[in-house]
C-alpha cells in the first residue's frame, strides 16, 4: 500500500479544482448544430411558431428537426411563417438532406446559397414568394431526388439542366409564372421520374414523343397550359401511369384503345 503524500493530495485536490467546472461547462456548451439551428431562427426573426428552439432542450428533440446519429439530416418548416431569405449558413448543417419550407412567406431570388449543401436531396420551396428565374445551373443540386418549386412566382424560361439532376423522382413546377416555354427535351432523360407536375406553367410547343422514356412515371399533370400538337401515343404506353391530366390545352388527335 503506497501512502499519499501531502504533495500528491494538493495534486489531486488542485486536479479536481480545475476538472469539475470544466466538465461543468461542457455540459452547458451548446452542440454546434444546435448553435446553427439557433443562428437560423435569429435570421428568421424569431418566429413565435419555433420559440421552442431553445438551449434547454436538445434539438433533436425539437418536432421540426429530424436527426441521425445525433446529426441534423432534416429541417421541416411548413407553415411557420417564415419571411427571410434562406442563409447560406444553413448548409454548415453539413448532413442536410431534407428541407421543408413549404407554406411560408419567403420572397426572393432561387436560394442558390443550397448549392453547398451537397446532400440535399429534398428540396420543398412551394407556396412562398420566390421570383425570377431559376437558374441555369440548378443541377449542382446534383443530390436531389425531389424538388417542388410550385405556387411561387418564378418567371423566365424553364432550364434544361434540370434534366442533368438524374436521382429526381418528383419534379413539382406547376403554378408559376414562367415565360412560355417547351418542356426541355432533357426532362426525358429523368429515368427515376415518378411525378412530374407542371400545371399552369406557361408550357408551349408539344409533348415531346421522348415521354416514353419515362418508364416508371406515375403522375403526369400538363393541364392548363397551351401544349398543342397531339397527345405523343407513348404515353399511353407508360406502364406506371395512373394519373394523366392533360385538359385544357391545344391538343389534337384521338385517343387511343
Ligand atoms: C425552451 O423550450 C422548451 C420546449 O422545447 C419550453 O418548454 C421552454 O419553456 C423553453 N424555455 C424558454 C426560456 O423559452
Ligand atoms: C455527418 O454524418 C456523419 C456520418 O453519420 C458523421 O460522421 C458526421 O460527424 C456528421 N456531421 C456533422 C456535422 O454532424
Ligand atoms: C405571421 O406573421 C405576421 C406578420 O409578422 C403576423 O401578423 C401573424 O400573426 C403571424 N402568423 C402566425 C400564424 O404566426
Ligand atoms: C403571408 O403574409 C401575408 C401578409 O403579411 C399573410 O396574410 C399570410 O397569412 C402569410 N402567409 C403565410 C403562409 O405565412
Ligand atoms: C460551404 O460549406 C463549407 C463547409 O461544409 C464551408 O467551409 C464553405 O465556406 C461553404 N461555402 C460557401 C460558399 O458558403
């Protein structure tokens, strides 16, 4: 048995003395996703819809956030009243793959500050004030498997890169106030493509004959725009299809048994 001497007692004493209020701290410290988290809702003025994002409580417990091993993977903000523009630290929340904005009262351009956010891959900005055009370069969202841009107000032409975002299993443009465009030959290269809705989108020219491509499409809706031309025959060979909405359009031809 060794027996302490006073010099290692006043160690383990002075040890102690410096050890306890640091772990202490460490317990108040705030996780930086959770600082992230809190710096958005600063952004955002402090909307009383998240007052509950607060240092209390561990954010992955927070209703809106979705976590995976202990790391932020979704932020679902549906109706909260959001009117600020999107930060570009937003995407320090380096494992982000959902976001949810849909419903809020965002205006602005495209938010291509969520280029850096490298594994979004559901992106929900419908039903907000955005305007201008989207951008030519939006497939360095090269992640996205589902992007709904409907009920904005988005002008200019409808860009061809969107073909190039080849996981996109849901494409959502309708209602927006695009210039007259054609539905970009590229779309047909969207192999995974479940629905794609694009109502009330200013679409000219015809259905390219390509849609046939679109093996496992579900839902196709082009109503309410001024397609003309007839109704391309592989459409009705689209062996997922199960909602067809093509009414009110300058569609010719007959369809066939
Ligand atoms: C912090 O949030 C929790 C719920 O997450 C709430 O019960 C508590 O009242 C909040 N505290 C403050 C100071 O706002
Ligand atoms: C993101 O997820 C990976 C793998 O789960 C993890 O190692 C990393 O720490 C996470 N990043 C952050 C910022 O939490
Ligand atoms: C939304 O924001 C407006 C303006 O700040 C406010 O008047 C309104 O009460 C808010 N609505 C909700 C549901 O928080
Ligand atoms: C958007 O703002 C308008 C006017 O401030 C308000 O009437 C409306 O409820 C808001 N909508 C949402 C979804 O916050
Ligand atoms: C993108 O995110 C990284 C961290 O993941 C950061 O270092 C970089 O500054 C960000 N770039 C921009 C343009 O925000």
């Amino acid at each position: 048995m060794s027996k302490t001497s006073p010099a290692s007692l006043q160690m383990i004493l002075s040890l102690l003395i410096f050890t306890l209020p640091f772990h202490g701290n460490s317990q108040t410290t705030t996780d930086p996703e959770q600082a992230i988290l809190l710096k958005l809702k600063q952004h955002w003025s402090n909307p009383p819809s998240i007052k509950h994002w607060n240092s209390t409580s561990t954010h992955c417990t927070w209703p809106e956030i979705t976590c995976s091993g202990g790391s932020v993977t979704g932020l679902s903000l549906r109706d909260k009243n959001l009117t600020e523009t999107i930060p570009p630290f937003i995407c320090d929340l380096q494992n982000l793959t959902l976001l949810h904005l849909q419903n809020n009262n965002i205006s602005g351009p495209f938010p291509t500050v969520l280029y850096n956010c490298s594994k979004l891959q559901k992106l929900d900005l419908s039903s907000n004030k955005f305007v201008g055009p989207i951008p030519g370069d939006i497939h360095r969202l090269s992640s996205l498997q589902d992007l709904n841009l409907a009920y904005n107000k988005f002008t200019g032409h409808i860009p061809a890169s969107i073909g190039q975002l080849s996981e996109l299993g849901t494409l959502q443009m309708a209602y927006n106030e695009f210039a007259p465009s054609i539905i970009p030959s590229t779309f047909m290269q969207l192999k995974k493509l479940k629905i794609l809705w694009m109502s009330m989108a200013n679409l000219v020219g015809e259905i390219p004959e390509t849609i046939e491509n679109l093996t496992v499409l579900e839902l196709l809706d082009l109503s309410a725009n001024q397609l003309s031309g007839n109704i391309p025959s592989g459409v009705f060979l689209l062996k997922n299809l199960t909602i067809l909405h093509l009414h009110r359009n300058q569609l010719l031809g007959v369809i066939p048994r």
